[in-house]
C-alpha cells in the first residue's frame, strides 16, 4: 500500500520518527490509525448514549424549567 501525505504531514511523521518516539514512519501511521478508529468508536458510543438520553428525555413526565434542566446536565456530565 502506498500513500501520499502533504509536506506539512511528511514531516510531521519525520519528526516523530527523529524524536525517537517512534521506529519508523510505518509505526507513526499505524498509531495514527488506532488513534482514528478510537476516536470513531468513542464518537459512535457517544451518539448511542445521546440517542438514548433523548429517548429517556421525550418519554420522562417531568417538565423542569431551564435552569433546572441546565443544572442536571452539569451534574450528569461533570
């Protein structure tokens, strides 16, 4: 497999392989991609949680004025 990168990421991948963090440029881009498919399963159970949060939302008989509501969702996501 062959890839092109910009000149700002080829040296950026450079870099990281200079600084001795990394043994060669195969090693950052398969870091970067672990780190890409993370991000995506984070974000994909971050809207099932969300879809469900909305569904308890609509189907919860409790009707809480603004600053109430705002106050709850600070706590629950502090």
């Amino acid at each position: 497999m062959n890839i092109s990168l910009t000149p700002t990421l080829e040296k950026f991948v450079q870099d990281k392989v200079a600084s001795g963090l990394y043994n060669s440029v195969s090693e950052v881009i398969r870091e970067a991609l672990r780190l890409l498919a993370s991000k995506e399963g984070f974000s994909q159970e971050r809207l099932i949680q969300l879809n469900k949060d909305i569904e308890e939302g609509l189907d919860d008989s409790v009707i809480l004025d603004g600053h109430s509501a705002m106050e709850n969702l600070i706590k629950k996501y502090e």
